[in-house]
C-alpha cells in the first residue's frame, strides 16, 4: 500500500469543503460592514483554526 492510497474521495471532498468554507470566511470578513474594523484579528483567528483543522486532518488520514 502507498502513502497515496490511503487518501480516498471523501477525503478529498472533506478538504476542499473545509478550504471552501475557510476562503469564504476570509473574504466575507472585508465584506461585512461591521467586521471591517477588526477584520486584522478575525483573519488571524480563521488562519490560526484553519491551520489547527488542517493539522487534524492530516494526522487523521495518516494514521489510517
């Protein structure tokens, strides 16, 4: 079995939703009116719980 393998479809399908919805965030962020002023901070946060999920996930499919 290769390291690729181990990676399957809704693997795959749960990733891009999480990135989808992480690059909506980011974004909707410099939308919102009443987030513009602290849209610094809120970014930071969804980068920092982005990178968290993103580590979990990783750990998750390699430890198959």
């Amino acid at each position: 079995m290769t390291l690729f393998s181990a990676v399957s479809g809704e693997d795959m399908r749960t990733a891009q939703i999480v990135t989808g919805v992480a690059i909506a965030l980011f974004v909707g962020v410099s939308v919102a009116p009443g987030l513009r002023q602290h849209a610094g901070t809120i970014r930071l946060a969804l980068l920092v719980v982005y990178l968290v999920v993103c580590a979990v996930f990783v750990v998750t499919v390699l430890s198959r």
